[in-house]
C-alpha cells in the first residue's frame, strides 16, 4: 500500500501580524476544496470536557490582504483591532455577540465525546467561530472561550487542532448584577458625531431577553439581576451609529461595548497598547468569574483612558510545524 500522508497544524495565535481591511462586502476568490476539518480539544487540568457543546460558524473568507464578512455581518460596523494575539479574543467576543444578533445558524454543531474532542469536517478555506456552551461537572461550571480560527492553507487534507481556554467556577444559584457600559473613544466627542442615546439588546442563550437604552442621564451604564447559573449573557449595540466602530468584551458580570470614532481611531494608539492591554498569553486561565480570560477585571476609571479599550489576549490556539504521519 502506497503511504498515505496527512498533516497536521496546531493553531493559536491565528491571524497574529496580519491585518485585515473589515466591512467588505463578499467576495473574493473562490475557495479551496472542502477537505479541512478543525478538531477543538477540551481538557483541563486532567479534567476531560466531555458532553460540552460547541457551535461552527463560517463568518467569512480571505480576498488577498482582507476578509470578506457573509452577508450576514456585511451591515454591522464592528471594530475588531488588527486581529494581532492581544486583540483576537476581544475580535471573537465582538463577532459572536453581532452572529446571535443577526439570528445566523450555525454551519456545524455537536458535543466532545469521552476524549473531550469534537472535530468538524469537510470545511473549505475561510474564517469561521468556533462558540461552546458552559458545562457542568459536578459543582464546578467551565465556561469555555470563544475562538476565531482561519483556514487559508492551500494543501489538502489538513487537520487544525484548537484548544480553547477556559476557567471555572462554583456558581451560587444566588442573584448577582450584570452591567453594560458604553465606552466612547471620540476624543470627548471632539467631532460632535455622538447620538444623545443608544439601543442594547441583552441576550440570554442566544434569546432576545430585554433592551436597555444608554445615554448620558444613565452615565451610558445599565444594570440588571439575574441568577448565577451557566446561562450566557452576550449584548449588541442594535443600531451603530456613523462614523463609529464598535468593539464588545464582557466578564461574567460586565460587558463594554466601545464605539471609536474613525476620525479619533487614525490619531489614537492601535489596540492592543492601553494600559489595560497585557502580554501574549498561551495557556489556559483558572480566573473566577469576576475576572477577565488572561487580563482581570473590567475597571470603569480605566476603560476611557485605555484608548483602545479593553482588550483580551489570545484565541486558546497556537500553530506549531506540520507533521506527517506514514502509514504503510
């Protein structure tokens, strides 16, 4: 029998020193055949994440230096730095949050068996968003990071390994508050392009659950209760207005949503340099709850000197040499 090659990459700082253009609207070059598949490994710390859900959505495709968004996505303003590692994650959350937002489905779906993997097959080059759902392992609550992970190798049969980062928890059961703040980073609105308010929607579980509006009365903050469960909390800005960028990271209690003014954002720092940035991290975070993935809590005084708000490092995922395996 003839040997049979199959390669193997390990990607995790993916899309780190490339920049793309974002907005565009979809296009591009045809894409490669359907022959990828990206195998998301859950375990931590000798504990094996079986039974954990996982959504795959394909959110877009390379054409040359930039990223065609699906249709889907192609009307919402959405900030996503240069997708370096110290803007990847908050890239990730920020894309999620407009996915659930615009009602897209996902293209795969399907739960880690006893070995804690998944794997997603027959996928053709482009960006996709890998979205787990918190498990429950006896007391304890994992709540799993949110992944973009591009496919642009032009060999066939190629196999990404992700491992998404995670942290864990006890939950209470008890109420606990839950905030969202709009950031502005316009130099204090120096252009004068503010709206006098603005519309969130508040989702729990992918499901519209209440609206809130924010404007300068309210200090741009609103704040609600709910239980200390694994239900997921993501928001979305529903109307962006022009010229402004959004940008949306959130904790397990808190959720910021930046809209940068372009004009402000040419003369501005490039996220990833405000001083609540922090080194790239690859391993997997234990933090609580009230705790930001790799950088900490979200602090209010911080966020509007940060210039680039607040940012998160890594996407749980890192690229090391392909290796071939000969089976005779």
């Amino acid at each position: 029998m003839m040997p049979e090659t199959r390669k193997k990459a390990r990607l995790a700082l993916l899309l780190a020193g490339m920049p793309v253009l974002l907005m565009m609207q979809p296009g591009g070059k045809a894409a490669a055949a359907a022959d990828k598949t990206i195998t998301l490994i859950c375990r931590q710390d000798g504990t094996i994440l079986s039974g954990m859900e996982w959504k795959l959505y394909r959110v877009g495709e390379r054409d040359g230096s930039e990223i065609a968004f699906i249709p889907a996505l192609s009307g919402y303003s959405m900030d996503l730095g240069d997708l370096s590692p110290d803007t990847i994650d908050t890239a990730a959350k920020t894309v999620e949050s407009y996915l659930i937002s615009a009602g897209v489905q996902p293209i795969a779906q399907g739960k880690t068996g006893t070995a804690g993997e998944l794997a997603f097959g027959g996928l053709e080059n482009g960006l996709y968003l890998a979205d787990g759902k918190n498990l429950q392992v006896g007391e304890t609550c994992y709540f799993p990071s949110t992944m973009l992970i591009e496919i642009r190798d032009a060999d066939a049969s190629i196999d990404y390994d992700a491992y998404p980062k995670f942290y864990f928890t006890l939950l209470s059961g008890d109420e606990k508050k839950l905030t969202v703040k709009k950031v502005w980073n316009d130099d204090d609105n120096r252009y004068q392009k503010r709206p006098d308010s603005l519309t969130v929607d508040l989702y729990k579980d992918g499901a519209l659950n209440k609206t809130a509006t924010l404007n300068e009365e309210n200090s741009w903050t609103y704040s609600w209760t709910a239980l200390d469960d694994d239900a997921e909390w993501t928001v979305a800005e529903r109307d962006i207005p022009v010229p402004y960028k959004v940008m949306i990271d959130y904790n397990s209690t808190q959720f910021v949503i930046q809209n940068s003014d372009s004009e402000t954002a040419e003369t501005t720092a490039p996220p990833g340099t405000g001083t609540t940035a922090a080194s790239t991290v690859t391993t997997v975070t234990t933090a609580p709850p009230n705790k930001l993935v790799q950088t900490g809590q979200l602090w209010w005084p911080v966020l509007p000197l940060s210039l680039g708000g607040v940012l998160l490092v890594g996407a749980g995922i890192s690229m090391r040499a392909g290796k071939k395996k000969h089976e005779e």
